[in-house]
C-alpha cells in the first residue's frame, strides 16, 4: 500500500465515524483506532449530527456505513 505523506509527518489523519447503527458506529471506530497513524475526532449518529461535526472538526477523512 502507499503511503501518502502529510506536511507534518506528527499531525495524523483525522477520521470522523457515522452509523445510525450503533454496532457499525463501534466497529468503525475500531478499525479506524487499529489503524496507525489517524485520529478519530467524532462520532455521529445521523446525517445532521455528522455535518455539524465535520463543520467543527473538518476531518481529513468521514467513514460512514451505508
């Protein structure tokens, strides 16, 4: 896999997580905690919850189950 490098190697990957499942919400945040090198800065639990959230953090990356 390659890796994509950031401006500051020290700043990681920021994820944000969204499931109205609370078991896929878990399991998300999980995998994105067992993955080196991200930061997980929220958790949503709907549509609207998840734009505030990502207006507040702006994460690099949103996971959401579909």
């Amino acid at each position: 896999m390659e890796k994509v490098l950031r401006m500051n190697e020290a700043t990681p990957f920021t994820i944000a997580a969204v499931s109205d499942q609370p078991i896929f919400l878990r399991g998300l945040c999980c995998s994105a905690a067992a993955i080196g090198g991200f930061a997980l800065v929220g958790e949503a639990q709907n549509g609207a919850d998840a734009v505030q959230l990502c207006q507040m953090t702006l994460p690099d990356l949103v996971l959401v189950d579909l």
